[in-house]
C-alpha cells in the first residue's frame, strides 16, 4: 500500500486523522499555515502533499483546482464535529484512495433520505 500524504483543512476536524492510520496526515496548524487564503494555502499544499480534505464546498467554485499538483475531498457533513464525519470514514478512505492531482471529490457523510411511497 502507497502512504498517502492528507492536508485536512483549517475546518476539517483534526480527530479526522483516526480515519487514517497508515496514511502521513497533517492538519493545516501543524504545518503553521493558519494565516493562508485558500488559493496560497493550495499552492503551498501542492508541495508536501497528495491532497487536501476539507469541508469547504466552494473551494472548487473559487480556485481553478485541475491546474494545481494536488487532489481535493470534500467532506459534505453538517458541522465540524467528529461525530459527523465517522459516518463517512469508509467513503473518505476510498476517496482518498482514487483522488487525482487536480480533481474534486464530494463525500456525503449521511445517506440520501429514501423517497417516500405511497
């Protein structure tokens, strides 16, 4: 298995790092970028790691993410806490597996609501 190198984001919450063990997993205040915007912070992501998982819906809406070296996931969760992103732990996972430099994937942590019948 390849160790893939996870930024979590400023708004991702750093227990998330439980959900990757064997993976190098850095939270943006490890690294000492609290201060950066969003498209300095990727340039400098891009760097030192092979993705960034954040909860930020509108990063891809506001940088043109297929030109940088680094993949997103975007955890789609209600709120910050950890409770809310262990129901997506196995979606992220796998996400993080196929990402590719330059590409955004979107990751439900809760199921769709079933349609209703009547």
């Amino acid at each position: 298995m390849r160790i893939i190198r996870i930024l979590l984001d400023k708004c991702v919450n750093a227990g998330v790092r439980a959900a990757f063990g064997e993976h190098f997993v850095r939270t943006v205040s490890q690294m000492g970028w609290e201060g950066l915007k969003d498209g300095p912070l990727v340039r400098r992501a891009q760097e030192s790691f092979d993705l960034m998982l954040t909860i930020d819906g509108n990063l891809k809406n506001q940088q043109k993410l297929a030109k940088f070296g680094l993949g997103v996931v975007v955890a789609r969760v209600p709120d910050n806490k950890i409770g809310s992103f262990q129901p997506a732990f196995e979606a992220i996972r796998q996400a993080v597996e196929v990402v590719k430099a330059g590409e955004v994937i979107g990751v439900d942590a809760f199921p769709a609501p079933a349609a209703k019948t009547r």
